[in-house]
C-alpha cells in the first residue's frame, strides 16, 4: 500500500472537501465559519445558553461570547432572560436566522447527495456505521 492508498490520507481529503463546500456555502450566506457552526448548534438544540455552547463546542467562553454578539448584531439571534436562571440569556434563532440554517442544511444535504452518489443506501449505511465507529475510535485520545 503506497501513502495515496492510506485510508486516514484519504479521510483528510474528504473531510477538507467536505470542510471547503461548506465554508463556501457559509460564506454566501455572509456568515463567518463559526457563526455557521453557532447557527446550526442553537438552531438544533433550542433553550441554549452561550455557556451551553461554549462547552459544546470546546472554546473559550470569551470566544462562544462574539461569536454570538456578532450574530446578535447581524439578527441571526437574540438574547432572551433564562426563566430558569436570571444570571444567564438564552440565545434563540431570530426568522433570519431561520432562514439561513435552512438554506444553510439544504447546501448540506445536497453536499450529502452528491458524496454518495452512485452509493446503494447499503453502501450509505456502511459508510456511516464505519465512519461513527472510526471516530468514536478516536474520541479522547
């Protein structure tokens, strides 16, 4: 087997393909990477505090703080009172941002349709069982 045949070398390049389409994608839609990975991660997960991302994510929460205040600014999302605890705001996806994680999934799926192309929904299935055990292979380490 020659270094072009490894298969870690060849997960690398799809994930950089896959990673490339993406940012585009973001981009057109005049977000920021990370405002993309926000946007999804509060549109997914609703009663979100900017604490909950932080640590969902793995930064800082100084850095969770202006992703989110650039997405504030932009009308992505909004700040609400946490009814549940005064000290916190909750981050809730305005219609805007709605709008942008829809477009946002539907650049995902068709990236989706497109990488497994002329895959039977076997071949579909295998992959991702594979893909979920290698990664979770790698989880902690």
């Amino acid at each position: 087997m020659n270094r072009d045949d490894m298969i870690s070398r060849q997960l690398l390049q799809l994930a950089r393909r896959i990673k490339q389409r993406r940012n585009l994608h973001i981009k057109n839609l005049n977000l920021t990477t990370e405002q993309g990975d926000a946007l999804r991660y509060f549109a997914e997960h609703s009663h979100q505090t900017i604490a909950m991302f932080k640590d969902y994510q793995g930064i800082t929460h100084q850095t969770a703080r202006v992703i989110v205040q650039h997405m504030v600014t932009a009308g992505v999302v909004k700040l609400v009172p946490n009814p549940d605890d005064g000290r916190s705001k909750l981050v809730v996806v305005t219609a805007l941002g709605s709008t942008k994680y829809d477009q946002l999934d539907k650049h995902g799926w068709k990236t989706s349709a497109e990488l497994f192309a002329g895959f039977t929904p076997e071949e579909q299935q295998q992959f991702l069982a594979l893909a979920r055990r290698a990664n979770a292979n790698l989880e902690g380490k």
